[in-house]
C-alpha cells in the first residue's frame, strides 16, 4: 500500500537522511579520548544514576528538596509511558548493538530515545528551579542525546523525538505543579 501525494517517498527521503547523518556523526573505536568522552556523556542518561540521586537527594534534603524531587520523578515518569508506547509501536533497531548501554531484555528498541527523553525532562525541572542555568541544563540535555548518536546506539532522530517527548512532558508537569 503506497502513501498518498508522494509522502511514503518523502518519508523514505527523510529515513535515508537520518541514517545518512548519524552514520557521519558515529566515532569509530579509533577516535581514542572523544569517544571515551562519548562513552561518560551517554551515560549521564542512564537511569539508575538518576534513581539514586534522587533516593539520595530526598532522604538528605530538605521539604524544598523532597518537593523537587518528586516534581522531577513525576515529570519523568510521566515522559517515560510515551516514549515506552512509541518503542513498542516502532519497534526500530539501533544502528547497530552494543552492550553496556542499554538492556537488549527492556529496552532493545532504538526510537524515540528513552535517555534523550529523561535528560531532556530533568533539564526542563531544573532550569524551572533554577532559571539562570537553564543554558547548562539544555546544553548538557543535547550533549547526552549527541552522545548517544555519536556512539552508534541512536539515530538523530531517535534522541530528536525523545528531547522533544521530555521537554514536552515535562513542561506539562511543571506548569500543572
């Protein structure tokens, strides 16, 4: 079944560019100290990382603290049903496999990206707290998602998507809290 107007050609297009660029943005084992910096950046997204920050951050904070971290799990956790339905809908490959990065059991699917997502919700909930770092908070969101390009485990429009997921989600919350 073909797409009406040309638009299953115009997604192809799209797709061969998305590959296209992310193939140029991947480092190879040879790039020595950036991809190790690829390697620390991507897993500035991980999510047991942030779990125990945020255990750590309410049991030694004060209301003010426990209130923002529950702001923050709340907007994740909201991020994270999209992002885990559009997983399962598309159920696309990453560009290529790695262990280390991601589960293979849960989360084996490469769109939208479930990291892209949640740094994208935590800078959103911090720059509310903290508004005159919110330049810091956005830079360090998109060099998670660039990192997670860079390492060949996401295609651009996988962490494009799950940045746009995560501050959309998050925005929602903070403006309902």
């Amino acid at each position: 079944m073909s797409l009406p107007g040309g638009l299953g050609e115009r997604l192809n297009r799209l797709v061969a560019l998305d590959n296209s660029l992310s193939a140029r943005l991947t480092l190879t084992k040879e790039a020595g100290l950036q991809r190790t910096v690829a390697v620390l950046g991507a897993h500035l997204g991980d999510g047991p990382l942030w779990f125990v920050i945020a255990v750590i951050a309410f049991w030694l904070g004060d209301e003010a603290t426990r209130h923002f971290v529950l702001l923050a799990a709340v907007a994740v956790i909201v991020a994270v049903g999209p992002t885990t339905v559009l997983k399962f809908l598309m159920r696309r490959g990453r560009p290529r496999e790695m262990t280390g990065f991601y589960s293979t059991k849960y989360d084996r699917y490469s769109f939208p990206s479930g990291h892209a997502t949640r740094v994208a919700c935590l800078a959103m909930v911090f720059s509310h707290r903290f508004p005159c770092w919110a330049v810091v908070f956005y830079f360090s969101a998109l060099f998670v998602a660039l990192c997670r390009v860079a390492l060949g485990i996401h295609y651009v429009s996988d962490v494009l998507v799950g940045l746009t997921v995560g501050f959309l989600a998050s925005w929602v919350i903070v403006s309902i809290w």
